[in-house]
C-alpha cells in the first residue's frame, strides 16, 4: 500500500493543484471548462502531474540535502533556510512547467493567471512541506539540544575532576611538608599525624559520592585541622565550633577545605583563627575568620584554592550559594552560605 501510495500521490498533488486553479480561475472569469476543447483539458491535467512527479523529485532531493546539514545546530535559521529553497524550487518548477503551458492555451497569460499559477501551487507545497518536515525537525531539534546537554554536562564533570584534583597535590604538599618537621622532633606524634593524614586521603579516594553527609565533612575538617596545628606557632589561638544540627544535610566534598586552608597559610597579628559551622534544613553557614600579619599584605598569588572553590560552586550550586570575602587592615574573613533545602 505505501508502494502504492509512493507512486500515485504526485499525480493526485497535480490534479490537486489544477483543480484549485481552474476553480478560483473560472469561478472569478464565469467560464466552464468543460465546454472547451478537451484536448487542451487534457494537456493541461497531463501537465500538472508531470509537474507533480517533478515537485516530488525534487523535494525528496532537497529534503536529503537538508537530512545531510541535520548534525548542526537546528532553530528558527535553518526552517527560514529550508523555506527560502522550497520557495524557490516552487517558483522555478511552477514557471518552467505551468506557465509556458498557460501562454499558449486559451487566451494567452494575464496577470491574473500568472498570479493564480504562482500562489496556488506555493501554498500547497508550503503546507506539503509543513507536514512532512515539522515532525523531522522537532525530532532533529530534540537530538541536537540532547546531544548539546550531554556535552555540556561532560565538560561540567570534566572540569569539576580537575578542579577537584587540583586540592590534592596542594594539600599533599602541606601535609607531607608537616610530617617531615615533625619526626626531627617526636616520632610518636609524627606517626599519630601520618594516621590522621592516612584517614584524610581515605576520605579524599574511597570516600567520594557525588555527595556526602555534612558530618563527614566536618570530621574530615577536624583531621585536617589537627595536622595544621601542628605545623602553626604555640602562640594560635584556634576557636571552632560546629552545631550538632549539622547532621544528615548533604553536601559536595572538599568545599570547606580551601577557606580554612586558606586561614592557616595567611594567619598572623594575633594569631587567631576562628571557624563556625551552623544549619538547618534550609542550609548550612560556614565561617572562616584569620588574623592578619601586619602591614600591607603580599599580593601574590595564594595558590588555587579560592579560585577552584569559586568555579566549583558555580558548577555545582548555581545560583544556591553565596560566597562573602572581607579583608580589613587586620583580619580576613570568608562567609559560605549553602542552600541545601528545597
């Protein structure tokens, strides 16, 4: 049956088209074709399906064509682009077939018939090619923006390993770096901070979902800071507190790590460290408050940290988190708000 069809619809699209024609054109002159010669019926009926076959021909042509270019990006430029051509086509078929025909049967070529011959076939294609094309379309716009998401999304996790590959050797770097100094010093403590330290990589390998409760996190940051401690003046005055409703809220790892990494490696003044933790269901605050060395502080560069926490929160909180960082003439401080609630 679709063999069938495959082969008569370009006839019937062409009588279609010539009915149309002769209707609105007899209907607006008050003449009856039938009364004529219908030799020149005959020719103009074989006329119009030839044209039909040909229109048929070509759009399958063109249609493949435009199939072939379906990889790009598909939006309102390409269905102006595909109709540019179909028009096009249309004009080109209907006044290389039906014209010449109209010319020299009846009464010549007015600019009535021209108008007729040219507007009518244009619509019946315009629709011919609406039916066939819109569902090829839909279906090629839904592949593409697909296939742009999971790029996007593979680009996203991309740069989020890196970023958060990057924590380690920096952090390896410090640690490594403590233990070395402490073992000149007390062998016993030194193999306590390799525990401690063996516990963080734990963490940072075995450890890593997507997200993780927020108690494991402030576990994690309890090592790290032990190992710090270690490494800083007797003179540190260390104040932390973490609520206890900080409990079952879910969290990405290694979020809260550069800020009090950060606190460790620029404190000085004072020697005061101050670190918070607080929540709700809502979300969690995250304080992180250091004292500063006096006089003007060094402008270079302070390592990868923020800079990696600031792109990874975009990545994995946008729009749900806030980040405040205050630098006074003796003190910084950084403020870490998580929405972690609906």
């Amino acid at each position: 049956m679709k063999k069938l069809w495959r082969y008569t619809y370009p006839a019937l699209f062409g009588l279609l088209i010539y009915a149309t024609i002769r209707v609105v054109n007899d209907t607006v002159a008050e003449f009856r074709f039938w009364y004529r010669d219908w030799k020149i019926s005959a020719i103009e009926i074989i006329t119009c399906i030839l044209m039909g076959y040909l229109l048929d021909f070509c759009f399958r042509k063109m249609f493949r064509k435009f199939d072939s270019k379906m990889h790009r990006t598909v939006g309102y430029k390409t269905v102006l682009y595909e109709l540019l051509w179909v028009t096009i086509l249309i004009e080109v078929v209907v006044n290389l077939v039906i014209t010449p025909m109209v010319a020299f049967t009846d009464d010549g070529l007015s600019w009535g018939d021209f108008a007729i011959i040219n507007i009518i076939p244009l619509l019946y294609c315009l629709i011919y090619y609406t039916v066939v094309r819109s569902n090829k379309l839909l279906q090629a716009y839904v592949n593409n923006r697909l296939q742009l998401e999971k790029v996007t999304t593979d680009q996203l996790q991309t740069e989020l390993k890196f970023l958060k590959a990057q924590y380690h050797p920096h952090f390896l770097f410090n640690a490594l770096n403590t233990i070395y100094f402490q073992m000149d010093e007390n062998v016993s403590e030194a193999k306590r901070t390799i525990e401690k330290f063996s516990e963080l990589l734990r963490y940072q390998l075995y450890d890593q979902q997507q997200t993780v409760p927020v108690s494991q996190e402030i576990e994690y940051l309890k090592n790290f800071i032990d190992i710090q401690k270690v490494r800083t003046s007797e003179r540190l005055q260390l104040q932390t507190h973490f609520d206890t409703a900080l409990n079952g809220q879910q969290v990405y790892p290694l979020l809260f790590l550069p800020l009090v990494e950060n606190a460790f490696k620029y404190v000085g003044g004072d020697y005061r460290i101050d670190i918070r933790a607080s929540g709700d269901a809502r979300g969690i605050e995250f304080t992180v408050s250091n004292s500063l060395p006096p006089g003007p502080l060094s402008e270079k560069k302070n390592g990868i940290g923020l800079e990696n926490l600031k792109r990874r929160l975009e990545l994995l909180y946008p729009g749900k988190h806030e980040l405040a960082l205050q630098k006074d003439s003796n003190s910084f401080t950084a403020k870490l708000k998580l929405k972690t609630g609906t």
